[in-house]
C-alpha cells in the first residue's frame, strides 16, 4: 500500500468553506478516479484552520495513474482551480508503511 498525506492550510475564517467544497466537489472527483480517501482530519490545537486528508492506493503503480488521469480531468482542474484560493499552503506526503506499522 502507499498512502498520501495532504495537509493544507486553509485561509483564516475559509475552513468551513473550503471544507463544503472539498467534500462537494472535489472529493467526488477523487472517488471518479479511484483516489480513495481513508481519513480526514482538522487541527482542532495547535496550526489553526488546517486540514489533513490520507488517501491510500494498492501500489505506486496504482498512485501513478491515478493522479495522471485526475491531472488530465479538466473537472478536476477546475474544481482545484475554484478551491486553491481558499488555501494558503499544500504539503503532500507520499509514503510507503514500516515493517512493524499495523498500518500496512
């Protein structure tokens, strides 16, 4: 398994809209292209208005054309595009589970 981690910073006061049009639109993009998602998370202390998302994928393979196909999607392209003003950073993560993670 691989699994991407996204966190985002959302812009101050933007969180509950950024979060309706994540879950609106952009997520049901994702689920289109077969990007699963396994969890969601916001800060609740410490970073304010930040948001975490992990995705998982059966192989690199896998990742690869998934994210391929969502970057030629122009729904997708336009749902990042109508979204991205509403945050003031992206750090994503891709990551591979420790022989000793339960998490595989």
């Amino acid at each position: 398994m691989v699994y991407l981690l996204v966190t985002v910073q959302v812009n101050r006061g933007k969180l509950d809209e950024w979060s309706n049009m994540f879950e609106k639109e952009y997520l049901p993009l994702c689920n289109k292209h077969g990007q699963k998602l396994v969890a969601a998370w916001r800060t609740i202390v410490g970073t304010y208005d930040e948001v975490t998302d992990l995705f998982v994928f059966d192989s690199m393979e896998e990742f690869s054309r998934i994210r391929q196909a969502m970057r030629d999607d122009p729904e997708v392209q336009a749902a990042y595009k109508r979204i991205a003003p509403l945050s003031g950073y992206e750090v994503s993560k891709l990551m591979v589970a420790q022989s000793y993670s339960p998490m595989q």
